[in-house]
C-alpha cells in the first residue's frame, strides 16, 4: 500500500489517464495497444484496496477513457478496462456514478453476452459491483436489459462468471418480488441447481444464495422444488462450510413456506436431515428450528391428508419417514387418526425392531415424542410462554445518526440503524449481515415493501421491545414482522387484529394468519 500511496504522490496518475487516450493521438500499432492495456493494468492495481487512490483516479479524468476503451478493437484492451473500471467502482458511490453517467451499460451488458469467458467474467465483475449497496444503479441494470445475459452466464465455461451471475440473480431477487418470479420465468432455477452439485465450495454458496433469495416468492418455492432443488439442498447441510451451510438452511426455509412442498420434505427424509444436522453457526440452528416449526404449521388439511396416503400406498421406506416427521410434527388432536386409525404406530415399531441402529434409535426418539405429546396439556389450557429475555439498545437510538452503521432506504428517506441490535433480533437480520450476502457491507439498504409509518413502528419494537399497535396499521405490520421473523412483534399484531374478529371478516381474518403464518391469530 505504501508503493501504491508513493508512485500516486509522485504524480504518476494523470501520466498513465493521458495514456489511456494514446490511441487517439497515434495509429493504433501493437506497442500503443500493449501501452494503453498496460495503464489500465497498472490503474487497477494502483487502486486496489485504496479508496482515496480510486477517489484521485475519478478527479484525475480517468473513467471517460476506461468507458471508452471498452468499445476497443483489442479485447485485451477490453479486458484491462473493464478489470480497472471493477477495481475504481468497488466501494466507491461516485466513480459509480460516473462509470454509468458515461454510459457504460450498454457495452458492459453486450460484453455480458461475449463467447470470450475473460471478457464476460471482467464485464459481471463491473455490473456486480456497480450494483452492490446502489438500489438505483441497480434499477438502471436491469432496465438496461442485463437479465437474460446474466442468467446466461449460469451456464459459462467459466465457474467464476458463474458464480458472479449467480451472487448477482440473488442482488436482483433480493427485495423486488416481479423480479424474483421473472429470474424464474427466464429460466435460471434449473442451472443453479446443477451449480449446487458442483465441487467449487463457492459455486454452491452462491448458488444456495441465490436460491434463497428466489425462494421468498412463493410460486418459486413450489417450482425450485419440483425441479429438483430440496435434495441437493438438504444434502448441503452436512458441508463443513458454514457460510455454504447456512445459504442452504436459508433456502431450505423458503421451501418450506409452501404447502406444496411439505409433502416432498417428508418423504425425501428432510425432517430427519434437520433433526441431525451438526451446524456450525448459531443462525443456522435458528434458522433449522424455524423450518421444522414452518413446517409443523402445515400438518393440517390437504398436507395432512396427502401424507396420510403417503402412508398407506408408498414404499415402507417412505410410509417410515412420513410416521417418524409426524411423529414429532402432528397436532396432539390427530395423533389417532394417524397412529390408530392408519397404522402409524406399526410404521414406527417396525423402526424399532430394524437390525438398523440409526432407524432404532429414530424409531425410539418418535415413540417418546408420540407419547409426550400425549401426556401434554391441551392448547388452550397451556400457559403462554415466558419472553425470551433480551437486551434493548433503547428508545434514544431510533433513527439515530450516532453510532449507527447500517441505513435503510424506505420510500425515499433514510433511516439510521445499528447492525448490533438488527443482528440480536431475528433470524432475517443474521442471514442478511452474517451471511456470505452484499449487505454483509452495505451501508445503504433499501425497503421497497414497507411503507415508513410501518417499518419505524418495526424498528422501534427492536429498540424497545414494545411498541402500541393500532388496529389501522396491525395487518401491514404484522406482514412486515412475518418477513423479519419478529416473533413478539407478530404476538402483538395478532393480539390487536383478533380483538376485531367478527362472523362478517372471520374469513379474511383466517387468510390473513395463512399468510403471514399467525397461529395464534388462526386460533382465535
């Protein structure tokens, strides 16, 4: 770094800018091609890892000519501007600015789409980070036509393009439902789920997190299952990497949102996987114990009863998994229909006297579960639980510029938070800022989803831990605690809006708890 901050300070900069225009003062031989590549070159590594270095570039005039020199004859020279325009935009808002103020889309979507692995992997690199933590830049890409090409790169020779594209689908899906379902429609679920069979550790990663991201959508969850995602995924949970592992937990959790995924769930083994996962990091395990509890309010109605038929018709080894996750997922109130009236009871004997001793040991756990359930006081008797106690960073730090490290952007307007407090309360906060993801180091953060008056009432039970829920605004908040997975926020809201059940909205009231999986609410 101190090289780099010398051979700046000697005036270097505006020497290597002035080549970069060589070609317009001299016939373009093979020694001014090498020479302009060669600034470039030595641009990028001048800038690498050094803010105030890209900062000088910018103020030195050296962005307009690396845009240009992407429309080079040479691609190398193609190659080392687009390398030195990754570099300067990394981090740095206002050489993004300018990179796209001087039109460089275009070009760096039509390099996208070159059969030259090295020039589409430097033009993805360019748009990757043109886009990160930049709502609007990102809006700009997408509306400039970078899709398709993107998803396309899913498909390159290249395995490090591929994972550009894919961290870059998971930006693009990230908060825009329309954009979530249209990656789907054109066609990206089918190679990401080939990219999780991959060896490359970091091909899987990001393509676990891109599935993730697709999966909040919840006609993609029912498609990312059927064609194929839930057993690679699941297999995932044994990886060693924790950073892999929580991205498929992650993924695995959208899946599990949909009805119609339940079933496959179940009869591929998932529950068990879940059940036996040695996870590395302590959001992983939340987010497992959240899947099992998705998963367990959806053992009623049409689920119930497919799985019922599962147990009578299918193969012995899946008429065993079906007992065993209902075993420790059904309601007390259908242990008999299941386990008398349908056999379930003989399914998990038969686990107990198998020469296998893991099914022994399953077979054993489900039984102690069966009977625990059993001896368990009913619902409504219940006393509700205790609060899980938690420390709260207090109402003085709401929307407060001090010390805060992270902004969000809802309707246009900043709002000043601490990633410490978003991190201790969900499961949503420690997969965005803990994961292998963007926001991990993005400043700004946008909402599109949520208006203010909701997201601020949000944050103020993070900060507080309490907060007065009105009737007027308990449906949209209690939509915006299901996203974040706030538990007791979603307690209040459901508490407010059952208060105002009556025989005409009883219906709308039921949809409103499938939704936003209110169960206290459904129970009302």
């Amino acid at each position: 770094p101190e090289h780099q901050q010398l051979i700046v300070d000697s005036g270097a900069l505006s020497h290597l800018v002035n080549l970069l225009r060589r070609y317009k003062d001299s016939p373009t031989s093979r020694a001014v091609i090498s020479v302009i590549r060669r600034a470039a070159d030595a641009i990028a590594n001048l800038a690498h890892e050094n803010s105030s270095i890209k900062t000088r570039v910018r103020m030195e005039g050296g962005i307009p000519p690396l845009v240009e020199l992407l429309e080079f004859t040479d691609t190398k020279v193609q190659r080392a501007a687009a390398g030195a325009l990754r570099t300067l935009a990394f981090k740095n808002d206002e050489n993004k600015n300018q990179i796209v103020e001087c039109n460089a889309l275009p070009t760096l979507i039509s390099m996208l789409r070159s059969d030259d692995a090295a020039i589409h992997y430097e033009a993805v690199g360019v748009i990757g980070n043109l886009v990160h933590s930049s709502p609007n830049i990102k809006k700009e890409v997408l509306a400039a036509g970078a899709l398709q090409p993107v998803i396309g790169l899913l498909t390159s020779c290249c395995s490090e393009s591929q994972r550009e594209a894919a961290l870059l689908l998971g930006q693009f899906a990230a908060t825009d439902s329309d954009c979530k379902v249209h990656i789907v429609q054109r066609g990206a679920v089918r190679p990401l789920i080939e990219m999780l069979h991959s060896p490359d550790i970091q091909l899987k990663e990001m393509s676990a997190f891109a599935l993730g991201r697709l999966a909040q959508d919840t006609h993609n969850q029912a498609g990312i299952a059927h064609m194929g995602g839930l057993v690679p995924l699941l297999k995932l949970l044994d990886s060693k990497n924790g950073s892999l592992q929580h991205n498929a937990a992650f993924a695995l959790y959208g899946l599990a949102d949909n009805e119609d995924n339940v079933s496959d769930f179940i009869r591929v083994g998932g529950v068990q996987r879940l059940q036996d996962g040695e996870f590395i990091v302590q959001a992983t395990k939340d987010c497992v114990a959240k899947t099992l509890k998705r998963l367990e309010e959806k053992i009623h109605g049409r689920v119930l009863n497919h799985l019922l038929y599962l147990m009578r018709v299918a193969e012995k080894p899946v008429q065993r998994r079906v007992a065993f996750a209902l075993a420790h997922l059904c309601s007390p109130d259908d242990q008999r229909t299941i386990f008398i009236d349908n056999n379930g009871l003989e399914l998990l004997l038969g686990l107990l006297g198998s020469t296998n001793p893991k099914q022994q040991l399953d077979g054993a756990v489900a039984l102690y579960k069966l009977a625990s359930k059993a001896m368990t006081l009913s619902p409504m008797d219940a006393a509700p639980p205790s609060p899980t106690p938690q420390v709260y960073l207090g109402e003085q730090y709401v929307n407060n510029a001090t010390l805060s490290d992270v902004t969000f952007l809802v309707e246009g307007r900043r709002f000043y938070a601490h990633r410490i407090c978003l991190l201790a309360s969900s499961d949503a906060f420690r997969a965005m800022f803990d994961g292998g993801y963007r926001e991990k180091d993005a400043r700004d953060i946008e909402i599109p989803n949520i208006r203010w008056e909701v997201f601020e009432l949000m944050m103020r039970f993070i900060y507080t831990g309490s907060v007065d829920v009105s009737l007027d605004i308990a449906q949209d908040l209690l939509g915006a605690a299901d996203q974040y997975l706030l538990e007791g926020l979603k307690r209040l809201c459901e508490y407010t809006i059952a208060q105002d059940v009556t025989l005409d909205n009883v219906s709308s009231m039921y949809e409103l708890s499938e939704s936003f999986h209110a169960i206290s609410l459904r129970h009302t």
